[in-house]
C-alpha cells in the first residue's frame, strides 16, 4: 500500500512520477528492500578488482626492492649482477603494475612468475653466484615473487567456486 491507501497498481501515473524513492528504505509497494550482505570469503574474493589485488602490490614491491638491492648491499660496481637486479626489478614492477591494472589479466599474470624463475636462474646463467648478497636476494624475491602469483591463481580459483 502506498501513502494514499492504494496498491501501486492503482496509482495514477503522475503520482507514480512524483513520488520519491529512497534506496534502502522501502520499494514503492511497502515492502522492504533485500540488501545481499557478503560476509567471509565472499568478501575477500568480491574485493579482488582492478587496483586492489594485494598480490600484485606484493609484486610490486618486490621489482623495487630488487632494483635498490646493489645499492643496499654496496654492490653497485658488480656489473653482470646489478644489471640483473636492475633489469629484472624494472620488469617485474612494470609486470606488476599491469596486472593490477588489469580487471582479469588472464594469461599475463604468469609474466611475473616467468621472470621470477629467470631471476632465480639469473645467478648461475650470468656467473654471479659467487656475490653471495646479490644471489641470495635474487633467489629469496624469486620465491616470493612465485609465491604471490600463486595465490593469485588461489583466489581466482576459489573465485570461481564461490560463484
């Protein structure tokens, strides 16, 4: 029933024009709105958009701390090992950065992982091993990097079960 005591059926159109409707309150018939409340999981995998993936933030941050990693150690003037670290830090945020750009990046949130296997090979393939900081930073973002790809494959996983 509406203000005037008639079913919206009954009301004249002008009236149905003028009335005013407030959402979250109550429809036009009275009857109260149903607000769906998503609670748990669902939450976490409803957050999972553009811009807010934490996993391609950890990425993120993971290419910057790779590129700052000579400079942190004193390693600047190892050539081979700085270029690894500057290159492949440089690649890994800019991969990063356009996964979270991207709503559903599809098959381009692998390009962090791929580079981080480069990155844990990099030390044997272009002879560095021996500079222990630089090798061991290389090998400990590399897993990380891998880790938090990962769990993104985990949480679209579970996205699609949860639909």
């Amino acid at each position: 029933m509406s203000e005037h005591g008639l079913r919206h059926s009954e009301l004249p159109q002008d009236v149905l024009l003028d009335a005013m409707w407030e959402p979250g309150l109550r429809t036009l018939e009275g009857r109260a709105r149903r607000i769906p409340k998503i609670r748990g999981r669902a939450q976490e995998v409803a957050a999972m958009t553009t811009w807010r993936r934490w996993q391609d933030w950890v990425v993120v941050g993971l290419g910057v701390v790779l590129f700052l990693t000579p400079f942190a150690f004193g390693a600047a003037a190892t050539s081979t090992a700085a270029y690894t670290a500057y290159v492949l830090g440089v690649l890994i945020a800019l991969a990063g950065l356009l996964n979270a750009a991207m709503k559903d990046a599809g098959g381009l949130k692998l390009i962090p992982a791929v580079l981080a296997v480069i990155l844990f090979v990099s030390p044997w393939l272009f002879g560095f091993s021996a500079v222990t900081a630089l090798a061991w930073s290389a090998w400990v973002i590399a897993i990380l990097v891998v880790l938090a790809t990962g769990s993104l494959f985990a949480m679209q996983n579970r996205r699609a079960t949860a639909s």
